[in-house]
C-alpha cells in the first residue's frame, strides 16, 4: 500500500500535464505508459529517502553540457557538482518517471504561487474544511440515526459545502450524482410495477388464448369423429379470434423485456458514473471528497468493497500496469494515506523551518504540497515559513545559474548567503567547485602570459579559451585581454601614426614617439625599415642641433650657423633644425649673406662671384668648411672654362 | 743787355717748364698707376660684369693660390690693401712666367675686368 501511495505523486504531475494544454505530451506519456517504469517504481524505497540516481528528474533542469568544460566532463568539475545540486533539489522523481522541463517549470510555477499565497486560515476556510470532515464522519455514523437519515443529512450538507469558492462545485456534483441515483431508483421502481402489471396482462392474454385454442380442439375433434361418416368436409379454424391476443402478447413481452433491460443497465451504469467520480476525486487529490462519494457509493450501492470496473484506462494512466486491485476500499485508504502523509509532511517541514533545516524543509514542502494541495494542514501552512523556503529555492536557483555560466564569484557571494541561513545545504562539491574552477582559470591565465611574453599567439589563444572556460569572469582574464588588446591597439595606432607622419615627412614627430613606434613596428618588416632610415637621418640632425649648440655656447655662431646650413642641405623637412638655423642666421647675417650670394652665383653659373662670395664668407669666417670646401672648386671650374673658351 | 736776359730767362724757363710737363706725362705714361684708374673694389665686389672691359689697378697683397692648371695659368686670392678685401685674381699662362708672387708680398696689379667679371692679371709690380 505505501508503493501504491507514491504513485499519487507521479498521478498528480500526470494530471499537471492533462491540465496544460500546451504542455507536450511525450515526456508525459512515455513516462506513464512505459511498463517497465511504475514496476521499477513500485521497488523503489520511501519517497522521503534521498535518491541516489542524479539524472533522474531535476527540478531544476539544466543541460549537464552547459555545465561540462568541453563536453567532457572537464568542466572544473562543474557537471559533478551540478549533478550534486540537483539531487539536492530531486523530489519528484519518486516513482522513477523523467518530468518533462515543462512540466517541472510547471511545479515550479504552481509551488511557487502556493509559497507566496497567505496561509487560507480564514473563518470561511476553517469553516469549509471542517464541514467536509463533518461530512464524512455523518456518513460513517456520527450523530447517530438511521442509514437513510445520515445519507440524506450528508446530502444536505454536501450542496451546504458547494456554496464555498475553495470547493470549485465539487460537493455539487457529487450531490447531483446522489439525487440521479435516486431519481433512477425511483424510476426502477415505477418500471418494477409497470412490470408487474405487465405480467398480470399478460397472464390474461395467454388465458385468452389458451381458452380459444382449447375451444377450437375439441370442436375439431367433434368435427373428426363426424367426418368418419362423412369424408370430404370442410375444416373450420378459430385463429381469427387468436391472432389479436397473441399480438398483445407480444407486445407485453417486449414492454418486460425493455424495462428489465432499463434496470439493468441504469444500475450499472449508475455504478460506473459514482466509481468515476470517487476516481476523479482521488486523482484530482480530493481525498475528503473521494472519501465522501466512496461512502455514499458504498451505502447506495449496498457495497462494501466494490472492485471499481471501467475505469481501466485512467487506473492505467495513474498507476501504470500495476498489478492493483482498485476497490472503493483501496481508494479510501489511499485517501486517508495521503491525507495523513500530508499532514505529517506539514508538521515535519515546520520544525525543520524552526531548526533552519531550509533544504529538507521544503522538500517535504513540496511533498505535502504535490499530495495534498487541497488538504486543510498544506492551505493553513503560515506564509512566513513558507517565504523562508521560497526565498532558498530562489536563492538555489540563482546558484545554479552562476554555476550555469560559471559566474565563480557569484557562486560564491550566493553559497554564502545560503549557508548564512541554511544549516543543511551540502556545500562542499559546490565549494570544490568554485575553487576548482579558480586554480583551474588562473594556470591558464598563466599559460597564456606565458605563450604572450613568447610571442606565440596560438598558445595565447588557446590558454585564454581555456581559462575562460573555467571561469568566465576571471578578473586576471580581463587584465591579460586589456593588455593584449591594449598592445593590440597601440600597434594599430602606431602603424597608423606612423604612415600618416611619414606622408607629411613629419620626421621629427616620428623621432620623438620613436620608442612607441619601435615597439610597434619591431614586427613590420617594411615600416621597420623605414623607422631605423628616419633614425639615422634624425641621428645626424640631432647631433648637428647638439653641436650647434655647443658652438653657440662658445660664441662660435658662425660655426653653429654653418654646421646647421649644412645639415639643412641635406635634410631640409626637419623644422627644428629650419627654426635653430634660422635663429644663427640672425646672428651671422654677413657670412650667411656671403654664402647666399654665392649659391646664388653658383646655380646662376657665375662661378667668379661665386668665388668671391665665398671668399668673403671665408674672411667673415675663416674656419668656414663651405668655403674652404667651394673655393678650390670654383677655382678650379673657373680654369676650366677659361681653357674651354681660349682658342 | 738786360731785355736780352730776360728774354733768355723767360725762354729757359718756358723750355723747362716744358720739359718738366713732357716729362711729367711721359712719367704717367710709363708707370700703371698713372695709366689706370684704381679698381673700385666695394662696386667690383658687388657687380662684377658691370666693370667688363675696364682696365684698373690695384695694390694687393699675395694671400693663397686657389688653383692651378698648367696649360692654363691659376687663380689666386689677394687682399686688396687699402679696403682688405678679399679678391680672387686670374693669372693666365703668358703671364705667369714673369710672376712668381709669394703669400704676403705686395704687389701693384693692372688688372682687366673680362666679359665674366673674372680679373685678368695684366701687369704686375712689386711695391
């Protein structure tokens, strides 16, 4: 009998799923019209007793590859531990049937609404449960009075319960059940008397006929005895007379006949209708109510332990191919079963509250509540313990959500909390978890500097997709990945820079991010090239703006000027070295003067001027390497010229 | 006795002061810086070619030899003495047999100025 009690579990989320439309129905059916899965069920042991099997019936469903690190259960351990988590959650899963998502997500909602509802402890609710006891216990005998009495007293009071919402009309059809057994009665019973009358008509009729046969016997024997004299006469029949009585006859028959049938069958199918009901009752878990019609059943139908026919297919759909024998019997104590189970589930989940025993708390919760939703001691249960156990569930479902995605700290605020008023919640595997996942995260964080610093780019990726596999929101990720894309960045930029500076000849800018532009453009093989170029041409100027200055310091103007003149000839785009040699050439107007005139002369092709500009220039400043350097060759170009034109 | 005196005083007188005026131009004319006018420095620096054709002299003294080309002659610098400036001074083949000028001494040049500008050393002559 506790086997076959537990199916009540698994009857009613069957009956979730028949009343959710939209719920699918394969998860449903195969798990109730699978043979082998009550029998498995009916093995198994008390449905308070942790199960031990982890893939059956999450109540918080979850892929276990979203848990998985690769699919491979190398997840830190993550589907381990999820798998922990869920047998923690596991109560559904008493008769070994696999709820669908849907219909989990369906318990959920249901239970949940159920955590939020004030405690029904109103007088109206009082009142009601206390008159459906009262029901009951009138029909058993309390009271006193005779059979008919209590049954019509249980009767009134039935259509007396039905006026509260909380019944939704329930006691109403059971009442309008009694009152067409009764109208049937009554209707047998005026058939009973049309039969009798039948019979005595009946009796009459065969009378008749009888009289009439024999009448015509004896004239056709009289007939017989004078035809010995007189052969060839006529044979004179009465049927005329006859015929008439036999068809009333048969008449009368049939009339009997139909009625005797409208007996039999108004009975039966009277008792077909009631054994219905007290099923519906029992399924739909209105123990009170099932309990009730199973009483009326038994004193209207005279029956004390009816094996309760046709209803084969919903006895099915409940409790599979158990091998069961449904009696109104069975129904009632499977009745006061639930309704006692739900009672001490209730009075259970109560003291585990006042103990912070949250977990087991609302396991037995959603036991009682799964049994006997409509049970007086689960409706009553205080809302204030019943938001405790909603505020765990919640809090369990946001833990499994950061496991889900792995979101460590997370995991880790929300255990915290749930230890903090929890006193028996199995942590350890989440613990496990959580650290697992961090050391696990942090050696490939590890790698991944480690394949950076080596410029290996496929290990960095590689190590980085691991660590975040582990743990997403590893801060040290995010650092690695700023860095990374950071240097990323700057090498865009820098390229970028760089290309944009080396149009505008800019190379002075270039000279001065030059370390910028070095790391960047270390691997560029090109731009590199062109980088170091600039280098060497900003080397020289540079030095030339050094010793410049150093001249300029020993009031060698002429010297700076000169040296800056000459490093501007060859890299005339660099503007500092345009500004420094402008700011000499203030000071050395004269020589400056003299060695314009004679570039001027020069590109003019008047060497002679050119050779006394710089003559000059050398007089201003004697040291001068230009003219040192363009006297001899005007000079000499002179010369030669000179012997180009002598005939 | 006396008018014949006179006469012969005054005929004396006018034949020397004739010899000394023939003199004095046969002197011009024998010696460069009475035959040329002195080289206008400060304008020859400037604008070379705008002195073309002319002819002038000038006192230098031997600063350097610029360069030299044996079938052609050479280019030296000089320093002009009155202003110190610095001149470049062609001395063409013909010439240069006669000249032997060494850095510091000072000269007399005859110079021309030739259709470039260049001074063409014409004479020379130690001072």
């Amino acid at each position: 009998m506790k086997h076959v009690f537990f199916f009540l579990l698994s009857a009613g989320a069957c009956l979730w799923a028949q009343e959710t439309p939209e719920m699918p129905s394969p998860a449903n059916t195969g798990a109730a019209k699978t043979p082998s899965a009550p029998a498995a069920a009916a093995q198994r042991p008390a449905p308070s007793a942790p199960q031990s099997d982890n893939s059956a019936l999450p109540l918080f469903n979850l892929p276990p590859n979203l848990l998985a690190g690769k699919g491979d259960g190398a997840g830190a351990g993550g589907t381990e531990m999820f798998s922990s988590l869920q047998s923690q959650m596991q109560l559904l899963n008493l008769n070994g049937k696999m709820l669908s998502p849907e219909e989990i997500a369906m318990f959920r909602v249901r239970f949940e609404k159920y955590l939020n509802m004030p405690a029904a402890d109103s007088q109206e609710d009082l009142t009601y449960n206390k008159l459906l006891v009262d029901i009951n216990q009138r029909l058993v005998g309390k009271g006193g009075g005779s059979t008919e009495q209590r049954i019509v007293d249980a009767w009134r009071m039935l259509y007396e319960a039905a006026q509260y919402s909380m019944d939704a009309n329930m006691c109403e059809s059971l009442g309008d059940k009694v009152i067409s057994y009764w109208q049937t009665t009554k209707k047998i019973n005026r058939l009973l008397l049309e039969n009798e009358m039948l019979e005595i008509e009946r009796k009459r009729k065969e009378s008749s006929i009888v009289h009439v046969k024999g009448s015509e016997r004896k004239e056709f024997l009289d007939m017989m005895r004078r035809s010995n004299s007189n052969e060839g006469s006529l044979q004179l029949t009465r049927d005329y007379e006859v015929d008439p009585a036999k068809k009333r006859l048969e008449e009368t028959e049939k009339k009997l006949d139909e009625n005797k049938q409208y007996e039999v069958t108004s009975r039966i199918n009277q008792r077909m209708d009631f054994q219905s009901l007290i099923l519906q009752f029992f399924v739909q878990r209105r123990f009170y109510h099932a309990m009730i019609a199973n009483d009326f059943y038994r004193y209207l139908f005279e029956a004390d332990d009816d094996k309760l026919e046709g209803v084969d297919a919903l006895k099915t759909q409940v409790f599979g191919n158990l091998d069961l024998k449904l009696t109104t019997v069975t129904i009632d104590a499977l009745s006061k079963e639930a309704i006692n189970e739900a009672t001490e589930g209730i009075k259970a989940t109560e003291y585990l509250i006042s103990q912070n025993e949250i977990h087991t708390a609302m396991q037995r919760l959603m036991v009682a509540f799964l049994i006997g939703e409509y049970l007086a001691p689960v409706k009553t249960f205080p809302l204030e313990s019943k938001r405790k156990v909603l505020e765990y569930m919640r809090d369990i479902e946001k833990l499994q959500n950061a496991v889900k995605v792995k979101h460590v700290e997370r995991a880790e605020e929300i255990l915290n909390k749930i230890e903090s008023y929890v006193r028996d919640f199995d942590s350890g595997q989440v613990e496990s978890f959580i650290r697992t996942s961090r050391q696990l995260s942090d050696l490939n964080v590890q790698k991944a500097l480690v394949a950076l610093q080596s410029g290996n780019q496929t290990g960095v990726e590689e190590a980085l997709a691991q660590a975040v596999e582990y743990w997403p929101t590893n801060p040290k990720i995010q650092q690695l990945l700023t860095t990374v894309l950071g240097k990323a960045d700057l090498k865009d930029m820098a390229t970028t820079d760089f290309d944009r500076l080396m149009k505008q000849k800019n190379y002075r800018a270039i000279f001065t991010d030059r370390f910028r532009f070095a790391a960047a453009l270390a691997m560029d093989e090109q731009r590199n090239a062109e980088f170091l170029e600039i280098m060497k041409r900003m080397e020289i100027i540079e030095t030339a703006l050094s010793q410049a200055q150093e001249l300029s310091r020993l009031a060698n103007h002429y010297g700076a000027w000169e040296l800056l003149e000459k490093t501007y000839r060859q890299y005339p785009e660099d503007m500092e070295l345009n500004r420094m040699r402008s700011d000499f050439a203030v000071k050395v107007t004269d020589f400056g003067q003299a060695i314009a005139e004679a570039e001027q002369a020069t590109q003019q092709g008047d060497r002679w001027k050119a050779l006394i500009c710089y003559l000059r220039a050398r007089e201003i400043y004697p040291m001068s390497t230009l003219a040192t350097e363009e006297i001899p060759q005007c000079a000499e170009t002179i010369l030669i010229k000179k012997a180009q034109r002598t005939p | 006795m006396k008018n014949e005196k006179k006469t012969l005083i005054i005929v004396f007188g006018i034949l020397a002061a004739t010899a000394v005026v023939v003199m004095g131009i046969f002197v011009a004319r024998t010696t460069p810086a009475g035959a040329y006018d002195v080289l206008p420095v400060a304008q020859y620096v400037k604008t070379p070619r705008s002195l073309g054709g002319n002819t002038y002299i000038v006192d230098v003294r031997i600063d350097s030899q610029l360069a030299y080309k044996g079938e052609i002659g050479r280019v030296i610098a000089v320093r002009t003495q009155d202003e110190k400036v610095m001149l470049p001074v062609l001395v063409l083949k013909g010439h240069s047999a006669a000249f032997d000028p060494r850095v510091g001494q000072p000269y007399r040049f005859v110079v021309e100025v030739d259709e470039d500008g260049e001074l063409i050393l014409l004479e020379t002559k130690k001072l």
